[in-house]
C-alpha cells in the first residue's frame, strides 16, 4: 500500500428527466479527418435508418469474454459494450463532455439540496426479458449484498459511501448517502452499477447460468453462448425503445489479439468494426493505414486513456529514492512522437489526453494544457540525477509488467537501462491481467486505465477507499483530502482540489505516468450510429445500409 482516505459526490445538475430521449447519433458528428495523420472517412450517402442486418464484432481482447455477469471477478468491463445492450442501463452515457446523461431505463433523477440522497424515477412498463417487472423493489435486490454490493461485483466500489436505499413507491427509489456524492448519476450511466438484472432469473438460474445467460431489460437478449468462442445476441421486441433499434442481430466473435490480423479482418469484411484503436495495442503503422483507408469509416473516441507506471509496496519501489529514479529517467517526448509516431502525447500529470478528460491541469487563460500539467511535475528529464539515485540504491533491478503495447513497454526498458536501471519486462496473457493487478503480484505494471472524462470515476489507483486492490494503493492524506473536498465542490475550486491531486501524485511519484493517446472507431462505411464514450462503444441505435 502506497500512503490516502475517500468519501463521494461531486456538483452537477440538480436535476434531469427526459422520457423517450434517445441518442442522437454520435458518431455521425465526430467522424473527421485526423489533422496531419492522413487520416481519412468514408462518405455516407443515406443517413435514413435502415432496420435489419448483423453487426460483427471482435470479443474484449479479442476473444469474447466467458463471463457475462459483472458479479463474476472475471468480469472485464471491456463487456460493458454488449452488457448495456443485454442488460440496459438506467442512464447511458452523455454524447460530450460535459453533455448531460442520457435516460434509459429510468426517466430521471433529482438531488436533495445537499446531495446527500438522490431520487430516480424508474420507467413504467418496462419487464425484463423474463417477463417480471423492472420495478423498485428490482433496483434493491439489485444493489444489496445479493448482487451489486457483493465484494466481487465490478458495480460494488461505486457503492461504498451508500447508507441506504429505499423504495419510495414501483416506480420511485431514493438513494441515501454517507456524504454529498453527485459522481453517483455518471456512474449509473458509465459502470456496471447502472446496468440492471432480473432477480428471479438470477434465483431459478443460479449464478453460474446467470454468468452464461444473464436475463436483463436491454435491447438485445443472449441467443448463444459459447465462452472464449463466440456470442450471438438477438433484438428483444419488447424493448421499450425498440423501434429505434434496428439490427436484428450482434455478433460477438474470436480474432484474437494479433493487430495486424485483426485490421485485415476488417478490411477484408470479416468484422464491421474494430474499437478502440490506439497505441495502447496497436503499432502506430497499423493506425496509420486505419485511418487513412479510403474505403473504412472512423470516430475518435471520448474520454480518459492513459499509461502509467504503478507499484506495489514491496521491494525495490517502497524506498521512494527507487521510484524517484525512475521518474527522472523517463523522456516522454520521444516515445510519443517517434516511437509512436505522433499518435499519442506525453503524460506529466495522471490523466489525459488533454482534450479528453475533466479536470485537466488548465493554463492562465482557463485552457487544458500540456504545459500546465507539466508544471506540477518535479521530475523533468534527468539522467544525471538518476544515475546517482540508481548508485545511492546500489542498484535497482525488478521485473516491469505490462499489459500494453510492447514498443511502450521496450521504450521505457531502453530508456531506463540508460540511467543504469535493469528492467525485465514480463508481458502476460490477457486473460491474467486482472487477476495480476487484484493480487498485487508484481512489482512494477505499466497500465493503461481510463474511462468516462471524469477522473473521479476511476479513481481506484489513488484513494484507499477505491482500491483495486490492498497491493498498491495510494494512501496520502493530502491525495485524501483534495480528493474529498473535490467530490462537493465544482469551478476553479474543483479544478484547484484536482491540480493538488495531479502535484501530490507526482512529487512522491506513486504513479509516473507516461504518455496519453485517444482511441478510434474503424468501422466499414455501412455502419451507422455507434458512439465511443468513456472507452465504451455503443451499438444500441446502430443500423447497417449494406447486408
């Protein structure tokens, strides 16, 4: 454990209630040329939706994902594309940012004065796939120790600071919190705790064919299921939206993780889409000839991503001179902008990119800036310093894990063995890395995290309250209390508890990050209406003009 506290909330919107609102399509308004990356998208000719079609798709990793219940510990949130659709989600997430959620399941939301508790109108007539009400006494099941607050479900973190939750009527709960917490509604409409599921499914299935079968209110239901092979959903008609979805079938499919193969899949029409390109897992190259294929469609995704270097606790990183040395010796600019060819940028504060995220570190006239995160990093580039520091140690060697691109990974190792510093890199198979980063077996992991624009939603690495795991996170009392002071407070004073946070990290240098990089969308030109927010595609309002 690094050395923090939490608590929750956050200054938004009073209040929202938009029944029927529907999402607009995204997508449509974020393809674009990539300015001075040759990127290209392909002309639309009918934006008129077209009903029908299947629409194919890689698994998470490559590979779809055996566990459908985000009860299960190996659920990967990378499924939250085809949970939302299976499942549905009370709100979905907001088309920009800063946009307000979008409702789903619920109609709305509305605050007390002091966002300590928080009601939710449920939407009438809504039944889960099982035909049994989607009603109050669904949603306290759903967030009881049964389900969402179980210690292994993805959704029980963003319920630790909840005291209670009470049926006001069917269609109406009220949330009570421990302390003002208004980061809850974006949660709902970006994490596996807005996603909803039939209790009486879950008691007659039993939690290893829920896992397989889960039985929720969305738009599409699992018609097979075969773990590490392939998923099949169907249109569900009794949707409350349905006639606003319009493929009758998604795909979920095995391509495995070799980035090359998989861009051929695409271009050659085995796949329709390929999400979240970027350099975390794709070689600059690839993203290249993605983006500048005439004949393939792209979006730049909105949001959070970012790599970091994370520690446990032990040997060699709890002496801070051993994590000193490595901040010194790293050298962002050039793993940006030539090893990763432009397509990413440096990372001085934790978070980015700097267009893509709350809360970056602005400059003097009120804009996120590269520069303004810079300054509150001390460790401008060193090799001097970190070779005394390396001497000071009488060496420094550990093993680096890495769950991201490997010219990341190599341009680090090279970068440190220059000071002196020995890293053995050890690259696991995807489907060890979340277990690696919840038992807190290695000593240093080169991560990429992120997700929706607010940093207070993925706070796990930072605060002892969230934690990912007892290993490695950081226990600061001056990371704690801006922390907690951020979650009741908005404007410059927000901003400020936020540029404390970004400061304090990198001075005691609990994290180091490295370098910051959007992700893309490609897709075949006769796809339509898929949106990437928070790191999470959306399908939900998809159509197809070709078979």
């Amino acid at each position: 454990m690094m050395t923090s506290k939490t608590k929750e909330g956050r200054d938004m919107r009073k209040f929202l209630a938009a029944g029927g609102v529907r999402r607009a399509a995204a997508a449509m308004g974020m393809l674009a040329m990539v300015a001075g990356w040759g990127a290209a998208t392909a002309a639309r000719a009918d934006n008129t939706p077209k009903p029908g079609g299947t629409l194919t798709i890689p698994g998470v990793n490559g590979t779809p994902w055996p566990n459908l219940s985000w009860l299960e510990p190996g659920y990967h949130v990378g499924n939250l594309n085809i949970s939302v659709l299976i499942q549905g989600s009370l709100f979905l997430s907001p088309e920009k940012i800063g946009g307000p959620v979008i409702p789903d399941l619920a109609t709305g939301y509305q605050y007390n004065a002091d966002n300590t508790a928080l009601t939710i109108k449920l939407r009438p007539n809504v039944r889960f796939t099982d035909g049994t009400p989607l009603n109050a006494d669904a949603i306290l099941w759903l967030w009881s120790p049964e389900y969402d607050m179980n210690p292994s479900s993805k959704a029980a973190i963003y319920l630790t600071g909840v005291k209670e939750v009470k049926k006001i009527d069917d269609l109406t709960v009220e949330v009570d919190f421990k302390s003002p917490n208004t980061t809850f509604v974006s949660a709902l409409a970006s994490q596996p705790v807005g996603l909803v599921a039939s209790p009486t499914a879950f008691k007659k299935l039993g939690r290893n064919g829920f896992d397989l079968f889960p039985v929720g209110a969305g738009a599409y239901t699992v018609q097979t299921h075969v773990p590490n092979q392939s998923i099949v959903l169907k249109k569900n008609p009794d949707y409350w939206d349905a006639s606003h979805v319009y493929l009758d079938s998604i795909r979920e499919v095995l391509t495995g993780t070799d980035a090359t193969a998989n861009y051929q899949k695409l271009a050659s029409g085995q796949v329709d889409l390929l999400p979240g390109i970027g350099v975390f897992a794709y070689d600059p190259e690839i993203i290249q000839q993605a983006l500048s294929n005439s004949k393939l469609a792209n979006s730049q995704g909105v949001g959070a991503s970012f790599a970091f270097v994370d520690f446990t606790n032990a040997a060699p990183f709890n002496d801070k001179r051993a994590r000193e040395a490595l901040a010194y010796c790293i050298d962002r600019e050039p793993i940006a902008q030539q090893t990763l060819g432009g397509f990413a940028e440096p990372a001085y504060v934790w978070g980015g990119p700097v267009n893509g995220m709350d809360l970056y570190p602005k400059d003097a006239s009120g804009k996120p800036s590269i520069e303004a995160a810079k300054a509150l990093n001390p460790y401008s580039y060193n090799q001097e310093r970190a070779k005394a520091l390396v001497k000071e140690l009488g060496g420094l060697k550990f093993k680096l894990t890495s769950d991201i691109s490997k010219n990341i990974t190599v341009a680090l190792q090279q970068e440190w063995a220059e000071c002196g510093i020995d890293a053995e890199i050890y690259l696991p198979p995807p489907a060890q890395y979340t277990s690696i980063l919840q038992n807190g077996t290695y000593q240093a992991y080169l991560v990429n995290t992120g997700g929706v624009p607010d940093p207070r939603l993925f706070a796990k690495y930072i605060t002892p309250q969230q934690p990912l795991d007892q290993q490695h996170e950081v226990d600061d009392s001056v990371v704690t209390d801006a922390f907690n002071r951020s979650l009741g407070r908005s404007g410059d004073e927000l901003q400020q508890d936020w540029n404390t946070i970004y400061k304090q990290l990198a001075s005691d240098a609990y994290v180091l990050p490295v370098i910051a990089a959007p992700g893309y969308n490609v897709y075949t030109p006769c796809l339509h209406n898929t949106s990437y927010f928070g790191n999470t595609v959306t399908f939900l309002h998809a159509w197809k003009s070709c078979k």
